[in-house]
C-alpha cells in the first residue's frame, strides 16, 4: 500500500459523508417545504424563500466536504 492509496481513499471518504447529509437535509427540507405550501397556500413566498436559503446553506456543508476532498487529494 502506498501513500497515494491512502490519499485516494481518504478523499473519496471525506466527499461521500460530506455528500450524505446535505443530501438527505436538502430532501427533507423541500418535503416540509412543500407539506407547509399544501396546508398554506398564502405563504408559499415566504416558505420557499427560508426553503432556498435553507437549501443554500446545506450545500454549503457538500461543497466544504468537496473542497477537503481535493485538498486530502492534491497535498
């Protein structure tokens, strides 16, 4: 086993579970989203924009698990 080995495999850990809960957060966000337009219609503007900042934010989390990702890789 060499050296690179373990840096491949480290990065492709740190993407996976990075990916994993901004993944599930983002669905589970959008399926209250939509649950809350159903039961309000009248404040479907308001919940679809703390939905996208929401959704703003969790992706945040993927891209930092990305960019860890590529620093384990390239150092």
């Amino acid at each position: 086993m060499t050296p690179d080995m373990f840096r491949y495999i480290g990065a492709a850990v740190a993407i996976g579970i990075g990916a994993i809960g901004p993944g599930i957060g983002i669905g589970m966000a959008v399926r209250g989203a939509m649950e809350a337009m159903g039961r309000n219609p009248e404040a479907a503007g308001d919940i679809r924009t703390t939905m996208i900042i929401g959704a703003a934010l969790a992706e945040a989390v993927a891209i930092y698990a990305f960019v860890i990702a590529i620093i384990i890789k390239f150092t």
